[in-house]
C-alpha cells in the first residue's frame, strides 16, 4: 500500500453535508474500488471463496491501480489513484494530483465532470 498516496476523504467530509445522500453521490463516481465489497464483486462469479484468493483479488487491484498510476504520469495527466480511508473500510479515489480535500469538495460540487474529452 506504500506505493500510493493517501487522500483524507475524512477530512474532505468537513466540507459538505456528509449526512446528505445527494451530495455523497456526487463524491462517489471518484471512489474506485471499496475493499469492503472485494467480497461481494468476486461472489458473482465465484463460490467458496478462501482468504487466499480476496488477497490475490486484492493484490492485482492494487497493480492494475499502479500501472494506471504509471501511464497517467507518463502522459503528463495531472490524475492519480490514491488510496482513501472509506469508513469501516479502506479504498482507491481518482483524485487530480494536486487535490487537497477542501479542494476536491469544491471541485465536485461545483463543477462535476460531465465527461472526458481525451486520456492523452
């Protein structure tokens, strides 16, 4: 977990009404993955599943996240996949490299991103 920076969704929650569904769903598009749900995804297509396995689930999440990571700062692309506190659990935010959590409230709440024009 050490090769991700840490984004404080915590203390981005001092900064809007985190009791508010309708603003938590404006916060959500930017949380990538909750391992709190590692679980219930592969349970869709897998049955008995060992401890082993949700670590290995796990472990190639946290790859794919650092090889994505790789290719945004190779492309100049001012994003970044970090890892966030989500609660009872622990997750990934996509998040722009210079994000602070004031910062990334505002951002969201007042100019959602509609789409992207271009990746590179």
């Amino acid at each position: 977990m050490s090769e991700f920076n840490h984004f404080d969704l915590n203390e981005a929650c001092d900064f809007f009404d985190h009791e508010d569904e309708k603003q938590w769903a404006r916060i959500e598009p930017y949380i990538i993955h909750d391992e709190g749900r590692t679980e219930e995804i592969m349970q869709e297509d897998f049955v008995d599943i060992t401890r082993e396995e949700v670590d290995a689930f796990s472990a190639g999440i946290e790859h794919a996240f650092q090889q994505v990571n790789s290719a945004l700062t190779t492309a100049g692309v001012p994003l970044e996949i970090c890892w966030a506190d989500l609660g009872n659990n622990g997750g990934f935010m996509l998040v722009r490299t210079d994000d602070t959590p004031e910062s990334f409230v505002h951002r969201v709440m007042k100019k959602p991103i509609k789409r992207v024009d271009s990746w590179v």
